[in-house]
C-alpha cells in the first residue's frame, strides 16, 4: 500500500518544508512528491519512505549514517526474517544482542504500565504519536498494536536496520504507519499535531537538546506528552566525558571509525536536564524502570573497582501544556 493511501488518520498529516518552514498547500492527501510552494523543496517516497531530509542536512549527517551503518552491520544488527522483528523488543532471535534488547524491553514495560495510561486517559479516540529514532520500527509496530497512531522518523533507511526493515511490521500491523527520513531538528510536520512525542534511544544523538526539543514541542498539540527513553544518564560530567574518550578508543580500534563525527551530546546529566527545565519551563518526570539485579549492582561494582559511573537509562518524560 502507498504511503498515501495509508489509514484516515495519517492521511490527515499536514507537512511543512524541512528546508524553509513553508507549510505545504496539502498534507499527505496529495499527490507525491509534495512540493513546496516557497521554496520547491520536493518530499519524495522511495520503496514506501518518505524522503524529508535537504541536501544541507544530507550533506551535514553523511559521514555520520555511514559511520553508524559501517558499525551496526559489523556488530550483527538485524536480520533477513520477518520472525525476528516480530518478536522485539522481548526476544532477540540472533541471540546477538540480548542484553540491550532486554533493557528495551523492561523500558517499554515500564511506558506501558506508568506513562501510556496517562496519555490514553487524555486521548480516549486515537492518539498520533511521533516515534523519533524508530529505527526498524519495532516501537511503532508495538503502539499501532495498541491502538494509537505512530509515525516513524529516523535518519537510517536501509533494509536491515533501519527504517526500510519496518516492511516487516506492515504486513502484521493493525494499521499501517508512515515513515519519514528526516532530522529532529527540521522535522516535516506543520505545527500542532501530535499527541506524544518518544525519543526511542535517539535523544542523546541529537546536537544542542533545547534545539530538538524546541522542534518537537512546535509539533505537539496541547497537552501533550514528550517522551525520552533509553538516553544513557551520569551523575557527574566526567563519567560522561570519560565514556566517550574510552568509546572512541574502542571504535577505532574494533571498526577504524570515530563515533564523535555528528558532534552529538551523547549523555545526559543532572544538570544538563535542569537547564533544560529552566529554559523550557517544564518539569521532569524520572521513571527507573527495573533492569535486573546484576544492573542495579553496577554501581557498586564500579566503586569496588575504582572504575567510573556507569550509565543509567531512566525513562524521562513530561507534559507540554
């Protein structure tokens, strides 16, 4: 099925240039490719994706995506078989990843039990949901499941691992979901229109944190809810600084690639959220969601070992009014 004959409610998207901030004449009920009347700026559709990324953008996160994808698909990311994304985030078959896929799983429990009810007691209808850093898509198959209305955003398009593997998920879905290539930070959505925004273990990829949620929150409509989840957290800027040194070192040295290309923030610290708070005027919710008893020792072992803070995954959300 074409992007744009998709469910009555995607259809109802309306897009804005990525490049000039132009809102388009019609949303996703017109013919593609969506132009745009100021600056001509063209959202195509390739093998089911919706292309929203400019040639500045392109060009500006190039070396990055190529270094990530050189990098994944070292590391065995993905698979041939619509079997395997069926089954995440709670059963990783390759058996290649089971100890992040496990924490992506005890994450979207914790959502589903403490932060989804929230939402679904605001949004009794349907709830459009923009899923940023989706990836294969594994998360908006899992909320179109649960009745609301996903839209998948990443930079990554391939087959494997990135937006185009969420082909699997259609074909099983309950409703079809749109997928975008696009920036956080230049996202093609006119303002005002979605009810939830999950930054799905993407947060920390972004470059200046009050830019991308500022973008987010142009987005959302009143209240709505952000979402960020799977963002590694330290305590203490050193322990942050510390991990990218020792990361950088491992990527050289296992993939001939840096990890630092795209200049992104990588982690988030207290008071980085606090900044945050201050200058958005929000107020942080902290989940912790429970990833096991060899996890929650970790800090004790680093102390043991005269080691660095470890991260910490919280589930940080709050609501836009």
């Amino acid at each position: 099925m074409s992007a744009a004959t998709d469910s009555e409610d995607t259809r109802t998207v309306r897009l804005r240039c990525p490049r000039c901030g132009h809102g388009f004449a019609n949303g996703v009920t017109a013919s593609i490719p969506w132009t745009c009347p100021g600056c001509g700026f063209a959202i195509l559709e390739v093998k089911g994706i919706l292309r929203a990324l400019t040639q500045e953008s392109t060009a500006q996160f190039e070396r990055f995506v190529r270094d990530y994808e050189v990098v994944r698909a070292k590391e065995g990311w993905g698979s041939q078989t619509a079997d395997y994304y069926l089954a995440l985030p709670f059963n990783d078959l390759t058996n290649k990843h089971n100890s992040i896929w496990r924490i992506r799983a005890r994450t979207l429990l914790y959502l589903q039990n403490h932060v989804l009810p929230k939402i679904e007691s605001a949004h009794v209808s349907s709830c459009r949901v923009l899923d940023i850093g989706a990836g294969n898509g594994w998360l908006s198959y899992r909320l179109a499941k649960r009745g609301y209305h996903p839209i998948a955003v990443d930079l990554l398009d391939n087959d494997v691992d990135g937006l185009g593997a969420a082909r699997h998920y259609l074909a099983y879905s309950p409703q079809s979901f749109l997928r975008f290539q696009a920036d956080m930070d230049h996202l093609p959505f006119d303002s005002g229109q979605f009810d939830v925004a999950i930054f799905n273990a993407s947060f920390h990829y972004s470059s200046d944190y009050e830019r991308t949620l500022r973008e987010v929150l142009r987005c959302l409509r009143r209240p709505g809810i952000v979402v960020v989840a799977d963002s590694p957290f330290y305590w203490r800027e050193e322990s942050g600084q510390q991990m990218l040194e020792e990361r950088r070192a491992m990527f050289e040295r296992q993939f001939g690639v840096r990890s630092d290309i795209h200049h992104s923030r990588e982690y988030l610290t207290q008071r980085s959220l606090d900044e945050l708070a201050e200058r958005l005027k929000i107020q942080w919710n902290v989940g912790k969601p429970w990833y096991g008893l060899g996890w929650a020792l970790r800090p004790v072992k680093a102390r043991l070992l005269l080691r660095r803070e470890p991260s910490k995954f919280y589930l940080l959300w709050f609501k836009a009014d």
